[in-house]
C-alpha cells in the first residue's frame, strides 16, 4: 500500500486557540463608560470607507472596498448564455459564490465553502436581484465572484456594496445601487457597523444579536433581511429604522465612486478624440 511520506501527520482537524480564550471582556465592555466604543467611535458613527471600481482586468465589471480592516474584492463575469436546460429561464439569472480567504479570519477557513459561506451567497443573491433588470438578458446568467481577504466585522454589508458597484462597472442595468448596513444590538446599546470583536462577542445571550440589511435608497426599499441572535419585534423595528439611516449615508460614497469610475473610462477616449483633431486640422503658423 502507497505511503505519502510527505505529508505532516497531524491532526486532520484543529481548533484556533482563540477558541479556548476565557472571555472576560463581557457585553458589558462593548461600550466604554463614556459611551464610547474600543475603537474610539460612538454607537452610530461609521468606520472610514474606501472604494474603488475596474480593479480586475479580465472581469466585465470589479470592484474593491475596504471598511477600516474589513477588505473584499469582487469580480463580475457575463451575462453570458446558460448552457444547461435545467438552468433555463426567461428572465436572466444571478449566480453568486461566496469565500472567506482562508487567512481572512481569526481562525484558519477551509478551501472548500462551508455552511456559512453558502448562507451569505444566497442573501447576497436575495439582495441584488430586485435591484438588477433581470428581464433585459433572457436565457443568460451573471456570475459574481467575492472574496473576503480580511474580516473584521460588516462583512456581509460590505460583500453586499462591492457586489453592487462591480455589477455597475460591468453595465448591467439596475434600478437601483444596493447599499447595506449591519448593526450589533444588545440590551442597553446599539452599535452600527461593528467590529469582528464586537460582532461575535456573546451574540448568543438573551436580547442580543446582529441585524444586516441590503437597501436599495432611490426606491426606498429593503431587498434583503438577516438577523442572528434572539431579539423582540420592537427591537428589530428600531434597528431597520437604524439601518436605514445608515444605508442612506453610504449611498453618497458609494455614488462618489462609481462617478470617479466612469470619468476615468472616457477620459482617455476624448483625450485620444481630441488629439485626432488637432491631428486633422493643424494650426496653421
């Protein structure tokens, strides 16, 4: 029987040391006593955002955005005809795949999607299809690649808001851009756009949990809907109405980019445009 010498022989399985960490820090300490948070933020404030459109060459449309360490990358590919008739369909289709980096995390991902990842394809999927005119490519199919390079919390919302401007730079019609928004809820505080620590800390206690919503401003409406953790309705109402207000100050930056995006396409064609002319009718000396 063949024996892979080379392999490490090592536990198949492992678990990050993170995991074996007392927690001390509590819900309690989310929140300094001067109503700040860790980071220096208060509760409604939003990390520095940067975002940057046709980052991938041979993609249709790319995009690329950083919330403070929290950092994704996407492509789009198509639309492109579908080839299997099971997949056949009238209106166009969306197909998105979901990865973290298997460095992204505290804890080391596998290469293989796992049942978190497969989740986050589909709400992103969820969320992009209203906005996306669907019935202008029959029969075809939009590919949307996305990958978490880092993740330090609001990696969902970002996925959501990169996904939407690299669909923009690949031309594909939209009704609407899809911001989104994630807040952190707990009995006494709620804490918009939060961090990896302040996103997963003590999300299964009574009364807490994580709100993520894809938006869509111009029409003023939600197109995707997430919560973990165990919260009342009132408590859920209040954060939609939280998260809206945040989607709406994204909106601006997220416009910004795809603005800087377009200038820069058909800049160097009416600079070439202009050369030609003055290449055609010379000045005369």
């Amino acid at each position: 029987m063949p024996v892979d010498k080379k392999r490490i022989t090592g536990p198949e399985v492992t678990q990050s040391p993170l995991y074996f960490l007392e927690d001390s820090s509590g819900i309690s300490q989310l929140v300094n006593k001067d109503g700040t948070r860790k980071d220096g933020r208060g509760e409604n404030d939003i990390r520095p955002i940067f975002m940057k459109a046709g980052v991938v060459s041979q993609a249709q449309g790319s995009a690329y955005i950083e919330i403070a360490n929290t950092k994704v990358i996407c492509a789009v590919y198509g639309p492109r005809q579908v080839l299997r008739r099971e997949d056949f369909s009238m209106t166009g289709i969306l197909k998105c795949e979901f990865k973290f980096a298997t460095f992204s995390c505290p804890f080391r991902r596998k290469f293989q999607p796992d049942v978190e990842e497969k989740e986050f394809a589909l709400i992103i999927e969820q969320a992009l299809s209203p906005a996306v005119c669907l019935h202008k490519f029959p029969k075809s199919q939009v590919d949307i690649n996305i990958r978490v390079l880092e993740n330090d919390g609001s990696a969902l919302a970002a996925s959501i808001i990169c996904s939407s401007v690299a669909l923009t730079d690949a031309a594909v019609e939209m009704y609407d851009i899809v911001t989104a928004c994630t807040l952190r809820i707990t009995p006494e505080h709620m804490l918009m756009d939060p961090s990896y620590t302040e996103e997963t800390n003590s999300i299964n206690c009574e009364s807490n949990g994580v709100v993520t919503m894809g938006f869509l401003p111009s029409i003023n409406q939600t197109s995707s809907l997430l919560q973990r953790g165990h919260l009342s309705c009132d408590k859920v109402l209040k954060a939609l109405q939280i998260c809206t207000e945040g989607c709406q100050r994204i909106y601006p930056l997220i416009h910004e980019c795809i603005r800087r995006s377009v200038k820069s396409k058909y800049r160097p064609a009416e600079q070439d445009k202009e050369k030609s002319e003055e290449d055609q009718n010379p000045s005369k000396g």
